[in-house]
C-alpha cells in the first residue's frame, strides 16, 4: 500500500521511508514536513475499520500516566495517537505519534544480548542500569493498570529505551485495552506475543488480555533485563530446532521454577531431554525478592493468575534493590545484587547466606563463561536516573474519569497494599463499625459534640487516670496522718484495760 501523500487531521503531508510493523500488519513512515512525527498507517482495516477508527480518536482524546512524573529532557513514556491520518478521499487509514526511532532509540530487545548492548552503549549499560530500566517498566505497568488501562502485547520489541539515557517508551499503544470513558465502550486487547504471553492466552481460541497476562509478560520481561537477556522458559528439546520460549510456557517448562527438568548442554540422552542455553546465568543473579517473584510468576502463577506478584509488587521490589547494589572490585563496570559473595560477571554465582533454594541446575552445570560477562552495559552516569521524589511534579494535564474496572481483574495477592487514592479524590468514608484513624502525633483531638457521652472504655483497655492536683495530694497527706495518730493512740491506751 502506498500513500505519497495523505492527510494528518486534515492537513496534507508527504509520507517517506517505511518500516513494518507487527506482523506486517501495518507500516510507520516518517513524514517529510514535520521529522519529529511518524504515521502508523494500517494495511488491510476492512472489518476492523470502523472500530480500530473509533478506538484512535477515543485515545487522542486521553492522556494516560498525566500524573506520572516526568524527568527533564524524558520523552513520554508512551507513543501515544497525537493525530488522525485520513487518505485523501477523508478515509481513516492510521494516526500519527511522535517518533521513537533510530538513532536516538532502541527496541528494548537490543539490551537483551551482550552484543547489542556493547554497540548501543558501550560501557553505560551496568546491571544496575537494567534494574533502574525493569523497575521503571514496571512502574509505567502499575500507573496503566490503576487507570484501568492494560498493554496487552507486552514485549521487548514493544518497548523502546532511548540510547543518550536509556528512558524507556511504549509502542504500539493502538492494542492496548481501555474503556472509552464518555460512551463507556470497550476496547479489548487481542494481541500478544508468544515468548510473553500467559498460558490462557493462547489456549483455544485464546483470551483477551488481562491484568493478570500484563503481569506475567513483565515478569519475563523484568527476568530477561535482570539476568541480560535469558528468557525464563528458554530451552529446547534435543535436536528441535524450532522450539521456542512461548512452547515452554504452554509446556509448564519453566528452569527457574523446574531445573530438574532440564540438562545442561552435551547431557542429554533422550531426543525430548529439554537442553538449557549455553550460556544461561544461574536465576540466583536475581535481587531475593525479585527470584521469589520469579519463582512464583513462573510456577504456581503460571495456570493461576491470581497468584501472579502484581506490576506495583514488582515495581516496589525493584526499587528496592536498587538500593543493594555491589561494584566488582576487579572492573566498575560491574554491578551486581548485594546477596552476592562476588561479581557473577567474573565468576560463578555464589550467594553470600544462602537461604532460598538451591537454584543451580545440576553439579555438573558449568560456572557462566567469563566471555558473556555483562561489562559491555552502561553506567548510570548517563542517565539523570534521580529519585522521582526530586523532581518537580508537573500539573496532571487530564484525569481519566474513574471507570468501573471493566477487564476481568485478578483479586489482590497477598500483602498487596491497595492504590493510593487518585489525585485529587476525597477519603472514602470510614465504614461503619470500623475504628476511626489514629489521631496524628501533636494534634488535639476535636471536642466532643455538646451533650454525648464520653466513649466507654475498649474493652480490656483501662480508663484513663487523671492527674493528681496539689490540693487532693495534700488531703491525702494529712488523713493518712489523722488515721497514724489515731492508731498509736489506740496501741497507746490498750495496755490501760
Ligand atoms: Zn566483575
């Protein structure tokens, strides 16, 4: 399909050079007249048309994360629709978005091999710098699913980091599922990737997504950035040349969760033997509570949904470890987990106190070549990664209406704290038989209205005394002397009878 010119809102525009895009299934061209743009233009929209229309003009409508911080010099974290792209008959065929494209940006995919991260970044891509890039995948995960916004395809070719800072920005924002929240329609999400995709999505006719598949396509995503780039269901049956990570999520076949299922590469004695990579590094690298998280995304959260650790579980352990983080004592460039005895990108991984369960494959699992050491990834130097808290927050453009939750939503997991209360709501009113808030340290309770009776004690509880005044200690003081007086008087005057 060719279009040398069509209209953006109207306003006619010469379109250039095309890249495909997902699946073929739609084109980005750049767009002579303004090169900060790209127009994502569909192939074949026929029985979509109308809806994929609607969805578009729905989205330029919202402004998602608006209450997200954003740092100086950080483009948005999503390419979001900015316009509407008609032919020149006025028929819908895509929209525009900024551009996110080379050479200032990189499929997230690139970080996930040595080799990629080495000529992207040369030294700057640290271990810490793929925690800081999880950790703020996860965020942007989090703030989409408290605005009941879910990604749906969630990968690493569905992300892209800036190479200057390594900011990370969503593509593809077209399948994301969300509810239009003036008609109240929804748009449900269809798409997904194989290697990411939650079991339940591809079975049979397979689901639409849900809070629960973003979840568990950002745990493998967050798994890959922390261990440089293993897939969690990597592996393959001997002499299978075409087996892929998403065979094993449907196979249950996760190393992390299930080392005795598989063998280290030159051990396998059967044709099905699942055969590890090569060069896999030991699921241990992980911060503890992030291979916990793994443990449980990856195995019980693998047919259960709802024991699947949340985005905002996620995120808050990674933030977490960020504080924890060594330097190699032999090349800065290193960084690594603070359970770690030493740099598992010079040698093998060895927990300092080792508590979780043994994680390595088999004795015979040979230490991770020094060769695919992390070195090639970049310092943190580069990018203003600052605590959000210290930067100024920008005024929330639009506040998406609160829609009742639409998608199926997974209950809370265990330990999971609920969401902060939107900007700007008012507390919701304390339930009745519930206890009133602790009264903050320094403030006076209000007086009691006119006429009520002061609470009764809880029970158990004792009431509260009051201060003896001068004048009672006094008292006190003089009728314990009476009563002695009188007593010795009486000792006094017994022998007398
Ligand atoms: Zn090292």
């Amino acid at each position: 399909m060719s279009y040398p010119m069509i209209l953006l809102d109207g306003r006619p525009v010469t379109l250039r050079d095309a890249e495909r895009r997902r699946g073929g299934q739609a084109e980005v061209r750049s767009v002579a007249e303004d090169p900060g743009i790209v127009v994502k233009l569909y192939d074949d929209l026929q029985k979509h048309a109308l809806e994929q229309e609607q969805r578009v003009r729905v989205m330029r409508n919202l402004q998602p994360l608006g209450g997200r911080l954003i740092r100086p010099g950080q483009p948005p974290e999503l390419a979001w629709p900015v316009g509407i792209a008609t032919d020149l008959d006025g028929t819908f065929i895509g929209y525009s978005m900024r551009k996110f494209g080379k050479p200032d940006h990189t499929q997230m995919v690139a970080l996930l091999e040595p080799a990629g991260r080495r000529r992207l970044f040369a030294d700057r891509m640290t271990w810490g710098s793929l925690l800081t890039i999880a950790s703020s995948a996860a965020g942007v995960v989090e703030q989409l699913h408290e605005e009941g916004i879910l990604v749906g395809d969630l990968s690493s070719r569905n992300i892209v980091v800036s190479v200057a800072e390594g900011y990370l920005t969503f593509l593809d924002c077209d399948s994301f599922a969300f509810t239009d929240p003036r008609s109240g329609t929804y748009y449900p999400s269809r798409w997904h990737t194989d290697d990411y995709a939650a079991p339940e999505r591809t079975r049979g006719d397979g689901l639409e997504a849900t809070v629960a598949s973003d979840d568990f396509a950002l745990a493998v995503l967050i798994y890959q950035l922390l261990t440089g780039g293993d897939h969690p269901f990597a592996g393959q049956p001997q002499g299978q040349e075409n087996w892929t990570p998403g065979d094993n999520i449907k196979d249950g076949n996760s190393h992390v969760v299930h080392p005795d299922r598989f063998v280290v590469p030159g051990a396998a004695t059967k044709p099905d033997d699942l055969v590890l990579p090569a060069d896999r590094m030991d699921p241990a690298v992980l911060p503890k509570r992030a291979l916990l998280f793994a443990r449980q995304a990856f195995g019980p959260g693998l047919q259960d949904p709802a024991r699947r650790p949340t985005a905002r579980q996620w995120r808050a352990a990674l933030e977490e470890a960020q504080d924890y983080i060594k330097v190699c004592t032999s090349d800065p460039d290193h960084e690594y987990a603070e359970h770690l005895a030493g740099c598992p990108w010079c040698g093998p991984v060895i927990e300092s106190k080792p508590v979780a369960p043994p994680t390595v494959i088999s004795p015979a699992t040979p230490a991770r070549p020094v060769v695919r050491a992390e070195p090639e990834v970049l310092a943190p130097a580069a990018a203003p990664w600052v605590p959000a808290d210290s930067v100024p927050q920008p005024a929330p453009a639009y506040q998406p209406p609160v829609t009742p939750a639409p998608m199926p939503q997974q209950p809370a997991a265990y330990g999971a704290t609920p969401p902060p209360a939107p900007y700007g709501s008012t507390p919701p009113p304390v339930p009745y038989g519930s206890t009133p808030p602790p009264v903050p340290y320094g403030s006076t309770p209000p007086p009691p209205p006119y006429g009520s009776t002061p609470p009764p004690a809880p029970y158990g509880g004792t009431p509260p005394r009051r201060a003896a005044s001068p004048t009672s200690t006094t008292t006190i003081i003089w009728i314990i002397v009476v009563l002695a007086f009188l007593i010795g008087l009486a000792i006094w005057l017994a022998p007398l009878h």
